[in-house]
C-alpha cells in the first residue's frame, strides 16, 4: 500500500468514527505535571476561541517561530518557565532550559540528546563540530539537521569543513529557556537543513539571581562560569555570561583545549511584544584525536588512547550581534529577528595517514572565514471565516547573504606545501513562506502552509600557480595542478515546497496527527561549478573531468502518529514517518571532490515517553527504529569494483567493502534513550541517563559494521535553599571500550605490506588509490567523574551608576 493510500484510509477511519465522538473531544489535551513544572496546554487549535459575536475577546495570534510569543493564545505561563507551543506533529517536542540541564552530559552538544532519537557524539577534538544521527541519516556536522540559537542559524553553507557544518560547543546550556525539536519537512518555517529535524533553542531573555559555577573533574577537566544579572538598565534588563573552559581528555596526545565563551544580553518587555539585544563571542583552540585504524591497534602499534598524527587539531572562533522585537496588537502579532555573525575555523586532519602521499603523509587543513548577515521576519493574523471557524495566517520571510573565504591545502606537521583550493563565495538566499490554520470542529484541525526559497552563489578561485600541487605525469614530467581557473563560476536554484499537517482528537486524551511537508538542503557552491578534479590527473595526463552537482537537493516525507496523555503524568508519542531524498550528492570538503549519491529513502517508528507520577520523579525513555536505504543502482561504485576485481588486484583483498550495496552507510538503525530524575528544588537530587545506539553497516555492501554502544552516565547532588548546590557527575560508569564513532574506508600505514609494494610501485595502482579497507574508530572516553560547586554571585549595579570616570582619569599620571 502506497503512502497516500495509508494516509486516505486513517483519515477515512478517524472521520467515520469522529461524530459519535464529538460529545468526548476536548479543546486540549489535559495539563499535567512533569517534574514538578507545570506546562500549559498544547493547542494551536482555536477550539476555544469565542464565536463572531465575541471576537474582541479573542486571543491574538501565535506565530510558532517562538514559544513565548505562542503563550499569549494560552493560560500565562508558570513563572517556572516558558510556555510550549502549538503541537502540530507527533514527533514534535518541547523541552525548558530546567529539564535539558536536569540530565547529565558532558559537552554543551550533548545536551541537545534530550530529544529522542537524536545521537550526539565526537570524533575529533573538544572544538571540532559534534557529529549528529537522526532519522536515519548520517547528518555529519549538520548537513540535514538545522540548528538555531536565538533566531540565529548555526548551520554553515559552503563551509570549508563539511556542508550544513553546525558547531554547537559554544552553547552554554544553564542560558537555555527552551529548546523545540521538529522533526521532517513539515512546517512552513522550516527551510535549509531541515529534512531529518530543525532545534530551535532559546537563551533566557531575564536572570533573576546571579549565580557562579566551577566544574573539575578527570583527565584534567576545568570549568568556570558565572552569570551577573543588571535589573535596571535603559528601561530594561540585562545580564552578562563569562565561561572559561579546559580539558586534555584520556588521549597521548592531549586535547589541551581552551575556550573562552561570553554573553551578553539586554532585554525589554517579553519575547512577544518586547526586544533584545543579544552579545556572544567564542573562541576555542585544541589538538585532536581523529579515528585511528582498528588494524594498528588490534596489532598492538598503536593505543586504544592513541593517535596517528599529534598535530592535527585547529582553532574556531564565533562572534554575533543579535536582536529581536516582538509586537503584538489586537488580532495581530509581528517578530523580527536580525543578526550578524563572524566565524573562523582553522583545522589540520589526517584521516588516511599515507595513502595519497607515501612520503609526507595526508595531513591537510581546512579553513574557513566567513561573515554572515541575515533577518527573519514574520506576521500571524487572527480572524474568521463566513462559517465562524477561527483562522490564524502566518506570512514569513528570511533573508541571509554569506562573504565567504575557504580552502583546502595540504600540508606536514602543519607546514604548508601546496593548496588543492582557495576560493572566495558570496551566497545569499531569500524564502517566503506562509501557512494557515484552520479549526473545522472542536475535534479538526488542519494547518496548510508553502515556502519558496531562491539560492544564487558566484565562486571566484584565489588559486596561484606558485601554490598549486606539482605532479609527476605519466612521462616523468613536472605538472601544475591549477584547476582554480576552471572551477569557479555563479550559480543559481530555487524550489518550491508544500506543506500540510491534519490534527484530530483528542478523543479520550489523545490526538492523531498526520503530516506532509517537502524539503530540501542546499549543497556546497564549490561542487555546483566543479568541471576538473583538484587532486589527480587523468590518464592522458590532462585534467580529470569532474561532474557538477545541484545547488538544492529536494526531499520529500510524511508522518503519521499520535500523542496521549490518558494516564495522569504520562505524556507517550508514537511516530512513523518515511522520508526520500532525491539524491545524496554532496561535496566532499575533505578531498576536494564532488561525491554523486543516489537517491534514498528512510522510514521507521518512533516511540517517546516522559512520565512524571510525582513533583519529585520523572522517567524519560524513547526508541527509534529506521531503515534506511538508497534507490537504484551504484554505477560508479560498480565499476569501481570491477575494477578491483581483476585478476592481478583480486590478490590483495581491495575489493571487500567496496562492492556495490544499497546500505546507507553509518545510518542508526536503533536508538534509544533512559532517563530518570530525583528530587525537588531543594534538599536531595539525582539523575541517571542510558544512551544507546545499535549496529549499523558502515560500507553499501555490508562487508563493514561498526560495533553497538551504550553508555550510561549518573548524577547526584545537594541543593540548598539559599542557591548553594554541590553536584557529582560520572560518565560511562561502567567503563565501556566500544566506539564513540566508527568509519569504514581505505587507507596506508608504513607498517602495511601493501604500502611497501606501492612505493616499490609493484601492487597495481588501483589497489594502491584504495589502501586497506578497515574500520577507523574513536573510543568512548573511559569511566570518569565531575564534581561541580555553585553558589550565589551578588552584583551590586549601583555601582556602576556611581562609577565617576572623571575622578578615574584625573588619578592617571600625565
């Protein structure tokens, strides 16, 4: 049965049956308490707005970018914290600043695995971008997983790493007020990088109480943080937020990293009629332990803690200016959000050792400095149709332009020798979107919304011939690789995507929901104007042709599901959804290439729970089952095995994990997270968190699968009534030596008998461009522990008002 025959006939049902249920249907599924913390109803069903002939009374509207401005259709909300949107899918959650921080993780990313199927891990240093898995899919640093901070997207296009490269390790978690996770292509708002989910988090526009944090625990682990709140300043409030962190981590060759963080905020009103400006600045350098090869260290050549290159590493560093205003009047409400952005990334890597240079090794950097501009502007309007039925329209538009200068080079203990690509992009995008929500019955709801999005990107090489690589033709001859001059060019793309979501219920406690939505991510500007390869020669020694990939990749998925709350504290969500991509194109920022992916699909089921019987317990646990697989048949990969398959390479085993499949590699098929939290806002607390995520082939074929892992970290602590609180957290308690990440490719150590042969140039070259096809892994970091100290920090703001610089300057010696 094909999709939108499924979906026809739960419609039908749930229309058949609806009638003799109108009597039961609420206008809300019922409040609950979770954790001792009181959440609103979840409507964005105008259920209980009065009639035409009260229309002066009702709400305004609720645009659903922000949960705060969302609360003004709704109750107010707890004094506790933020007041939860409008539900619109099964998958969709919502989680406040309290309930990500209550469970332990030990980097700011981990923090965003409060939502359920989401993995979180690293295979690199402590300043590298974390690695995501969701739905599915391999997202890499981020390429289908958008992520915002304040209205701000974190998610970096033509990034000199890794396309949609989303670094989240300058978030400060205790900032947080709330955290909404949306899951596939659904809603109107939604645009790049948004096919598996978008997170939209929130720092708090007020602190009440000043406070300081200091953290030190294993393998030299240190941090400090303090938050100081002004309550009176320019007819608002501000506060400002210092971190500083270190850690050197289990590895020979430690991380060493240093980071400084800072916020600074100022604030007026609330997040729906009020305004804020908003200060970050981040820096981070470190050394980094990539992947290493499982073949050296099941030889005993290299520690499970070891690393194959001590000066891989970089350094990053963020800075913004952000700012909001929020207006609402009458039946109408409007938000406006703008920011500026300045990053940097300088990272050295190594990641198949000697393969393309037996002599000098693969070490290469990346770079990436970049500007970013951009506004997001949207206005909700209420009113009613002839019938009476309440309407909420949404219009939006989002605006960004990005100044771009990256490259990759190659280089030895970071000393440079030659540069693959150096380039300067300017990209810019606008999107329109609209949707609209329609309450039928007290018992339907339907919200129908589209967007349209125009990319336009120019490339321009900076590549000179002094610094282009120098080759050997197949005659002995000396070549210069300048491909810079043929690479560049403008591009541009646009697509339009639909959206609907239908929303039935509740009916005794519990709601149906059925979504469509169509997406899309946009690719690397670099690969949409590639015509020669950056790395090699062709055989009749000219250059590689290399083929051009789209500037917009669409997908297309759905979802049905359910959400009940029919036992007192149990909030439950089930989930199953399908998503297809048109393709998996992507460019590879790491050789300079362009990868051409087939077209895939994913469909699975979700299960979540949260479950708060009292004010001081609440269990959280959720699974995730997908398969995930590509469409049609492999005809690059095909060949290439062929190629490693005749009779003078078949010796040397080349061809294992090289055959074509459809396996998607590195895609979850199992997830799962535990959760449990103890205690109330004062006197005793504790929590414990499971995660866990299962097999998975690491190669199309299969040939490869990486190892399950699970880890299970605990907390426990004290709170005092005068804001004083001593806490102890462990990770891995139980010392698990599975991977953190796992790869599978080819690549050459000098202890291979394979790269002795190819220096010697006796193995064929097709076996010595592939090396030796093995799983490259980072271990979960061993069993340690943290001990944090927080108090009160007190600041007297009027002493800035009686600060006299005058008096300061005249005690100055001339």
């Amino acid at each position: 049965m094909s999709f939108r025959s499924a979906l026809a006939c739960f419609l039908t049902a749930i229309l058949a049956a609806a009638p003799p249920f109108t009597a039961l249907a609420q206008t809300a599924l019922p409040t609950i308490q979770v954790g001792g913390r009181r959440t609103a109803p979840s409507v964005h069903s105008h259920a209980s707005a009065p009639g035409p002939a009260a229309r002066t009374h009702s709400p305004p509207p609720s645009p659903r970018a922000s949960p705060a401005v969302a609360a003004v259709s709704r109750p107010p909300a707890e004094p506790s914290g933020p007041t939860p949107p409008p539900i619109t899918a099964s998958s969709e959650k919502f989680f406040t600043g309290k309930e990500v921080n209550a469970l332990p993780f030990a980097r700011p990313g981990d923090a965003l695995e409060i939502v359920p199927g989401l993995v979180v891990t690293q295979h690199s240093g402590e300043g590298k971008a974390n690695q995501y898995f969701l739905r599915g899919f391999n997202l890499d640093h981020g390429t289908d997983l958008a992520l915002y901070l304040d209205g701000m997207p974190l998610n970096m296009r033509t990034h000199g790493h890794a396309q949609g490269y989303a670094d989240s390790n300058f978030l400060i978690p205790e900032l947080l007020s709330y955290v909404l996770a949306r899951k596939g292509p659904y809603d109107a708002q939604d645009g790049d990088f948004s096919s598996a989910g978008s997170i939209y988090m929130q720092y708090k526009d007020r602190i009440d109480k000043g406070f300081f944090q200091l953290t030190g625990g294993s393998f030299a682990y240190a941090r400090a943080l303090a938050v100081a709140p002004y309550q009176d300043f320019a007819g608002g409030a501000a506060y400002g937020a210092v971190e500083a962190q270190y850690y050197n981590g289990p590895w020979e060759r430690g991380d060493n990293m240093r980071r400084l963080n800072s916020v600074l905020r100022w604030s007026r009103g609330t997040q729906e009629d009020g305004a804020s400006v908003t200060f970050m600045g981040y820096a981070n350098k470190w050394y980094g332990t990539d992947q290493i090869p499982s073949r050296a260290v099941s030889a005993g050549l290299l520690s499970l803690w070891g690393t194959m290159d001590p000066t891989a590493g970089g350094a990053t560093s963020r800075f913004s200016l952000s700012s909001r205003w929020s207006q609402i009047d009458g039946d109408h409400a409007t938000r406006v959000e703008a920011y500026v952005v300045h990053s940097t990334l300088d990272l050295y890597s190594t990641y198949t050792y000697f393969l393309a240079h037996q002599n000098l090794g693969d070490q290469i950097r990346q770079f990436d400095d970049r500007t970013l501009v951009g506004v997001n502007a949207q206005h909700a309007i209420r009113w009613a149709d002839v019938s009476g039925a309440p309407i909420e329209t949404r219009v939006g538009f989002q605006g960004r332009y990005d100044d771009i200068r990256l490259g990759l080079q190659e280089s030895v203990r970071r000393q440079l020798y030659d540069t693959l690509s150096n380039n300067a992009v300017g990209e810019g995008s606008i999107g329109v979107w609209t949707d609209t929500t329609i309450r039928w019955t007290p018992w339907l709801k339907t919200v129908t919304g589209a967007r349209f999005d125009y990319y336009n990107a120019a490339v321009s090489s900076r590549q000179t011939l002094l610094d282009a690589p120098k080759l050997v033709t197949s005659a002995g001859l000396p070549a210069f690789l300048l491909t810079g001059p043929f690479n560049q060019g403008v591009k541009n793309a646009s697509l339009f995507s639909p959206k609907l979501s239908i929303i039935v219920g509740p009916f005794y406690k519990t709601e149906f929901y059925a979504n469509y939505g169509e997406g899309f991510h946009s690719t690397d500007a670099r690969g949409t104007v590639l015509r020669v390869s950056t790395a090699e020669l062709a055989d009749n020694d000219g250059f590689a042709q290399a083929a051009a990939i789209p500037l917009l990749v669409k997908s297309r998925g759905a979802e049905i599901g359910a959400r009940a709350k029919f036992i007192e504290g149990l909030d439950s969500s089930i989930s199953l959804f399908w998503l297809n991509l048109e393709s998996e194109n992507q460019f590879v920022g790491d050789s300079g290439t362009t990868i051409f992916g087939r077209p895939s699909r994913r469909y699975g089921l979700e299960l979540a729970n949260k479950y708060a019987p009292n004010a001081w317990i609440r269990f959280d646990g959720d699974v995730a089952l997908v398969q995930a697989r590509y469409r049609g048949v492999d005809v690059a990969q095909t060949l290439a095995w062929l190629d490693l398959m005749t009779p003078d390479a078949l010796p040397y085993g080349t061809f294992l994990g090289n055959a074509p499949g459809n396996y998607l590699s590195n895609a979850i098929a199992v997830t799962a997270m535990g959760g449990l939290e103890l205690g109330e806002a004062t006197g005793w607390f504790g929590a414990l968190k499971y995660r866990y995520f299962g097999a998975r082939a690491l190669t199309e074929d299969g040939y490869f699968n990486s190892p399950a892992t699970g880890a299970l970290n605990a907390r426990m602590g004290y709170r005092w009534s005068d804001g004083w609180r001593l806490q102890f957290d462990a990770f891995n308690i139980f010392n698990s030596r599975s991977d953190q990440i796992t790869f599978a490719y080819g690549s050459l150590l000098p202890s291979d008998p394979l790269y002795a042969q190819c220096v010697a140039g006796v193995a064929p070259a097709q076996v010595c461009g592939v090396g030796v096809m093995d799983r490259h892994l980072k271990p979960l970091e061993p069993a340690a522990v943290r001990v944090t100290l927080a108090g009160p920090l007190t600041f007297d703001a009027s002493l800035v008002g009686a600060f006299d610089r005058a008096e300061l300057f005249s005690r100055l010696p001339n």
